[in-house]
C-alpha cells in the first residue's frame, strides 16, 4: 500500500514532482559547481600568478661567504658557478612536478663597436625531455611574458640550427640603430661572435640596454663553457603558513622530525628552494620576494573570496530548495487531510511525504551534478582555458547537503501536517 | 473608486490572511534579491579590491631624471601632482652613492624608509626598520659578509671628492680624506633581488654623510590605477616641462593587467551563474504558491471576474512581494558584501544606492513573470473543469 501511494503520488502529480526535481537540480548544479571552482581556484590562480616571473633564483655559494668561512682572503672575486650539466636536476626533486618553468643565465660584457654592452645568455624554449617521460619547454619566452616584442620575433631555439642569434633590448637597438634580422659582432677576451637579430624587446626596465642570446653563445664569449651564473625557476608553491616561517627563519635543522616531514612534503616556496639546493651543487637557492609573497597573498585572498561567494550561494540554494519543499506540501493539505481522515496516522503520512520528496530530491541531486559539472568546465575554459579538475569529494557534499536541506525544508510541513484536523480541511477552511 | 478599493482589499487580505504562503514567497524572493546585490556589489568591489592587494609587488612606475641630471624633491612632488592623490600608495625617491664598508665598495641608498614601507611592502625584514637618525637597514648578503646582526653598529666611509671634482684615484688611496659615521643596524632584510647586496639609510643621514644635499637618482611610485590610467599619468607628466622622465614597471603593470582581467572574468562568470539559477528558484518557488490558487481563480472567473482583472491582481500581489523582498534583499545584501569585504580585504565599501533600485526591479520582475505562467494556464481552463477539481 505504502509503495502503491507513493508510486501514486510520483506519477499523478508528475508536474509538481518535476517541479521540486528542478529546483533542487539548480540547486544542486549551483552547489556542485561552486565547490568544484572553489578547490581549483587556487591552482588555477597559481597558474595565472606565473605571469610575474620566476620566484626562485639559483645563485652559487657566494666567494664572500667562502671567505668568510675558510678565510680564503685572496682575489676580490673567486668566480663561482654552478654547473650546466645539474641543470635538468631541477625536475627530479620531491615537488618536482610543481616546477613549471626554469631558465639558466650566463652574463658578460661584451664591445659592440667599442662601446662596452651586457650580454646574457639563456634559453628561450628549450625542449626538455626527462628521464621521467615528461617533456617541458623551458625557458625565458614564458618567464618573460611581459617583455613587448617590437621588431622581429622570440628567438626560437626548436627551429633554428644555429646558436649565433641574439635580442637587443629597446633602448640599446635605438642607440645603435639595429633592426631586427642585423647582424652585430661582440668581441670579448676569448674572440668573437657575429650573431644574427632575431627581434628588438621592450622591457621596460634595465633589461632594455641588453643583448640576450642564446646559453652557448654567451659561454664561448665569456669563457665559462658549461658553467652558469644563475638559474631562476617558476614554480608552484603553497602560501606561507607558521611551521614554513619557522623553517625560513631557523632552518630545516631547527624543526621536529615530525614537522621536517611536513615541511618537506608541502610545496612551501621555502621547501621547494631547500630541495633545489640538494640537487644543484654549492648552490643556494632564494626566493624571490616580489612575486613569491605577493603570489601567496593574493591567492589567499582569491581563496577567501570564492569561499564566502560559494557560501552564500549554498544558503541561496538551501533556502530556495526548503522554501519549495515547504510550499509544495503546504498546498496538498486536503490530500493529507483525507488520509488522516480515513485513520493515517502522522508517523505514517510523514512517512510518505518524506519519502516521496527523498526520491525526488536524489533525482534532481543527480541532474543536479552534472549540470553543475558543465557550468564548472564552461567557467574553467572561458576564464582559465582549462578544465575545472572535478573532485570527487564534492559529491558526498553535496548529496549530505541536498539531504539535509530538504528534510530542513520539510520540517515546517510536516509540523503543519501535524497540526491539521482533518475536518477543517475537508471543510474547505 | 469602488473597484480600486475592491482591488487593494483583495490583495491585502490574500497576503494577511495567507500569512505562511506568503511568507514563503517572500522568504524566497528576499534570498534572491540579496545573493543578487550582494554579488553585484562584490562583482564591482573586486578590482578595486584586488587592485589594492597587487600593489604588494611593489613600484608601478619610475621616475627617472631627463638626461644627465638628479631628481630634486620639487620635481618629484610636481610630477605627483599629475596623479590623483588617492591613488598614490606611496612614492620613493632614492639616492645611491658608493661607500666603503671595511675597505670593501658598497652602494648605500638614501631615502624615505616610510615610503619604501609602501612600494615595496615585500621586503622580509628581521628586526625593524629605522625610525631615528644614525640608524641603518642592511641586506642580507651584506650583513652575512659582515656578521652582522639588529643591533651591531657598523661604520661608512665616504670619499670625499678631490677639490677637481673627481673621486680620488687610486695610488692617492693612502691620503683620501674619508668621512666615517657609524650607524646602528637595526634590521636585515631579504628579497631575493640586487637590493641584498645594499644598505638603505635616511636622506637625512645620506647629507651627512656626504656633506652635502644631492639630488635623487630615481623614484619608485606604487600607484593603484589600471595599466591604461597609469599610462595616461606617465603621459602627463611627460609632456610637463619637469625635467624627468616616467615610465611604467612594465613586468608589474601588464602581469597585473593579465591576473585581474581574469579574476574578474570569474568573479563575473560566477555572479551571472548563481544569479540565473537564484532566479529560476525564485520563480519555481512563486510558481508552487500561485499553482495552488487555481481554484480560487477558477471561482472568480465563475463569478464573472475578467481575465485582465485576475491578471492585475497577482500582478499588484506580485509587485508588492517583489518590492518589499527586493528591498529587504538589497540591504542583507550589502551586509553580505561588507562582510566578505571586511574578512577578506580588511576594507569597508560603500553603499551603491542605486542598488535599490535596481534590485527592485528584478525582484518584482522575476515575481511577476513567475506569477504570470501559472495564473495564464489557470484562465485558460474552463472554470468549471477547475472547480470540480480535476
């Protein structure tokens, strides 16, 4: 009998039933796609927060800090540098996955027409391929976005065979008059190279009286053949919390075991320099304060934003959702007057009640997710020009929520259902 | 008259007499109306917002000398004249000269320390900054060649020029006349950046130490503007006849331009989701009180009662609702918005009047057209067919 009336009541009153279904779906599609945007904002924003640059520098052991220790107390610069041959080391630490871009530097000074110029030698999109499969092309095209090409183009290193190619910076090409597809002659100590312009950049900064060009060719000019100056990596990191300041402050040394493998496995900016010093030798690793902390900052805030937003919307979608089961059943209390009239007891009508908008509600709930699944991926691709990552967690979620909300939604009802004499009803009152 | 007065008779007491329905009606609309002003508030806070937390990376725009000169004070503050006020987070100028610390060349910076406080909000320092004369603030790489630590002293020496004008050369070394102060290091900073190889004292203690008032080499300003106005203060200032030159810190401007267009494209994409489907709940929930009443339609229609006058009146029930939950709504929602304002930003925003308005409006709207779909489907049918209740 139970199940014949609740066949009864999901099939006559169809357009009610669907009427609740699609509102606890939109619901539902709101919850799921809010909490989904919500878990991923902050890898998206990360992503995005690349566009500042590198946030860690790889610099050598410095000579004063030799001298200062061994009381080397010789020439004003012993010339320390890390090795070429570390370099792809970089990607085979713990976080290295989190290690999205990383660019060697070799700098010098060069005579170009007798007047004294710096020169830097880097990648531009280097192709990568690691040990582990993964293939990266890493370089200063993406760790430079804001640099304005003004003439000409990247140096592309995938597409040219020759290493003789150079970028004058914007102020310097006007001094000199170079265009892009010239050809400028650099001589240092150890002889010199005719490289070919591949394009005029502004940077807006000191980089503009620069010539870049490509990591071998600066080498041979300044003598330093498989050694480097600096490396700067972009990577992806967690935003600064209490044990990471410690860690920063004191050093690894001074935490528990306990924290030390904390620290060591969360993508602390701090954690990720210490790895990169285990890697690359008599190097010391720092981050870039500009852009790592201002990065940590500004996700956070980002987080805390999505967070109320979701929240108010999960309120929004809660009330909605209650105040429609509460309407829907307010409107049939001269059905439920009838059963209580005929001998229904409460506990039974309830009962029913109950079940028939449980079944609706994990109806919707369920059409509920994917539309929120769609609206997610249709917000990732239009903002992000990637997918939303959905996680699975979200569904328990949202199923508990969808639960809740309507037995919450049902309770002012079924205590009218309660309250109900049958008589006054059937009456018409 | 009459029928006027039958009107506002009829509506008033379906709203009293129907107290719990209409409650629930109104419940909903007001949920709507605030999740549509709270985030449309927030939708139009959030740059500016956010604007503020970019200035974290630091100096936007340069002030550098025209050919060959120094940067004096009046010219900096006429070059601000050029910016709003408001706008400007702080300004820093900087003079860097080369001093000697223990027989070793390093480059000391003169300064406004408070104002390097605003432009450059990133430095890590231990220990604090310099708030009196004769105190210093030191870089890391620095204070590690040195040992040094808050609280140590620490001696500059600057040469003073040979009456030519020329530095001394170096076989004169032995007999360059030096001015030596020592200062009190009372805190180590970090960046990551060149800064750490230099040392950063006052303008003041810069004076002394050379003896005598230079100008500035260069002038850091953190101005909180989109990357278009910023340009156009850069503009400005350049077509004045101030002997200076600005220009924006590219790198910081257009990564800015880049990570708020999109924050904002999400905020908005957001705020256009929730509102849709905050919409439909509102009309699937005024759908679900107005269905219910067929009946009573149903018998108006019996009694002779027009299509248009049925129509009016869950028009006029409709407006009443949608004004009065738009209104509550318009102000949860503004409490909505300072409240993610103040927990996230630390900043209160300012109410948009205007707000009101509007969200009325869409309040009474969507009441109305939600009210409308099932009334219409109510005349449509026979009266009688209604009545009996099939």
């Amino acid at each position: 009998m139970f199940f014949r009336m609740l066949k009864g009541a999901l099939f006559r009153q169809k357009s009610k039933m669907i009427m609740i279904a699609v509102t606890i779906a939109l619901g539902a599609s709101l919850a799921t796609a809010m909490l989904n945007i919500m878990f991923d904002v902050g890898d998206k924003m990360n992503q995005e927060l690349k566009t500042y640059g590198a946030n860690i520098t790889v610099v050598p052991k410095t000579s004063s800090v030799l001298n200062g220790l061994y009381e080397m107390d010789e020439a004003e610069e012993t010339t320390a540098s890390l090795k070429e041959e570390e370099l792809g080391k970089i990607k085979t630490i713990f976080w290295a996955f989190n290690i999205v871009d990383f660019a060697p530097f070799v700098n010098t000074t060069a005579s170009l027409n007798g007047a004294q110029v710096k020169l830097v030698g880097t990648w531009y999109n280097h192709h990568l391929a690691l040990p582990t499969g993964e293939e990266l092309d890493a370089g200063v095209t993406s760790l430079r976005s804001w640099w304005d090409i003004r003439d000409g183009k990247w140096i592309d290193e995938q597409n040219t065979d020759s290493d003789r190619v150079a970028m004058v910076g914007a102020a310097l090409a006007d001094r000199l008059g170079v265009k892009a597809g010239d050809t400028v002659t650099l001589q240092t100590a150890n002889g010199s190279e005719a490289l070919t312009v591949s394009g005029i950049f502004d940077a807006g900064g000191d980089e503009d009286e620069q010539i870049y060009t490509t990591l071998a060719a600066a080498q041979r000019l300044s003598g330093k053949q498989g050694q480097l100056d600096s490396i700067e990596v972009s990577a992806l990191t967690t935003p600064d919390n209490e044990l990471a300041v410690k860690a920063a402050k004191e050093g690894p040394a001074s935490l528990t075991p306990r924290e030390y493998e904390t620290w060591y496995c969360t993508a602390y900016v701090s954690s990720i320099c210490y790895q990169i010093q285990e890697v690359i030798s008599d190097s010391v690793a720092a981050p870039v304060r500009q852009v790592a902390d201002s990065e940590g900052n500004i996700m956070e805030k980002t987080e805390l934003l999505m967070i109320l937003i979701t929240i108010l919307s999960l309120l929004g979608s809660a009330l909605g959702i209650s105040n429609l089961v509460t309407a829907s059943v307010m409107e049939r209390s001269n059905e439920i007057g009838l059963m209580k009239a005929v001998g229904a007891r409460d506990r039974q009508v309830t009962g029913l009640v109950l079940t028939e908008i449980l079944i609706t509600a994990i109806f919707g709930g369920a059409v509920g997710y994917f539309m929120g699944y769609g609206f997610a991926q249709i917000i990732g691709h239009t903002v992000f020009n990637s997918s939303i990552e959905m996680k699975p967690m979200v569904i328990p979620i949202v199923a508990v929520l969808i639960v809740i909300v309507t037995l919450i939604g049902s309770i002012p009802a079924i205590r009218m259902m309660q309250r109900l004499r049958p008589a006054e009803v059937l009456h018409g009152r | 008259m009459k029928k006027q007065k039958m009107f506002l008779k009829m509506i008033t007491a379906s709203l009293i007499r129907r107290r719990s329905r209409m409650l629930v009606a109104l419940l909903a609309i007001a949920v709507g109306a605030t999740i549509l002003s709270g985030l449309v508030t927030i939708y139009y806070d959030v740059p500016r917002q956010m604007g503020e937390q970019f200035r974290n990376y630091g100096a936007n725009m340069i002030f550098t000398p025209a050919e060959g000169g120094a940067l004096s004070q009046a010219d900096i503050d006429e070059g601000l004249t050029c910016i709003p006020e408001d706008n400007v987070v702080g300004c820093a100028p900087y003079r860097y000269e080369s001093v000697t610390i223990v027989e070793r060349p390093y480059m000391a910076a003169g300064t406004n320390l408070s104002e390097v406080q605003k432009t450059s909000p990133y430095w890590n320092v231990d220990g604090a900054w310099p708030s009196v004369s004769g105190e210093i603030l030191v870089g890391k790489n620095v204070a590690s060649t040195f040992a040094l630590k808050p609280g140590d002293s620490m001696t500059l020496s600057y040469d003073i020029l040979s009456p030519d004008g020329k530095p001394a050369t170096a076989d004169e070394t032995r007999d360059v006349p030096t001015r030596d102060m020592t200062f009190r290091v009372t805190g180590i900073f970090d960046t990551g950046g060149n800064e750490e190889d230099y040392v950063f004292l006052s303008v003041e203690d810069m004076t002394a130490l050379t003896g005598e008032e230079g100008g500035f080499d260069v002038a850091e300003l953190s101005v909180s503007a989109s990357s278009e106005e910023l340009q156009g203060y850069a503009d400005a200032i350049n077509s004045k006849s101030i002997p200076l030159s600005s220009r924006l810190v590219k790198r910081v401007t257009q990564s800015e331009n880049t990570v708020l267009s999109k924050l904002q494209a999400l905020v908005f994409l957001v705020t256009a989701i929730v509102l849709l489907l905050t919409m439909i709940c509102v009309a699937t929930t005024m759908m679900a009180v107005v269905t219910e009443r067929r009946k009573e339609v149903g018998l108006r229609k019996a009694l002779g009662a027009s299509d248009a006058s049925i129509i009016m009146e869950f028009m006029g029930e409709g407006l009443l609702l949608g004004g009065v939950g738009g209104l509550l709504g318009s102000f949860l929602g503004f409490a909505f918005a300072q409240a993610v304002s103040v927990n996230v930003f630390n900043s209160s925003i300012t109410f948009h009047f205007l707000l009101v308005p509007l969200t009325m409006l869409v309040s009474i709207l969507v009441t109305g057209l939600s009210c409308i779909l099932p009334v219409r489907s109510a005349i449509d049918i026979d009266p009688a067919l209604v009545l009996k209740g099939e």
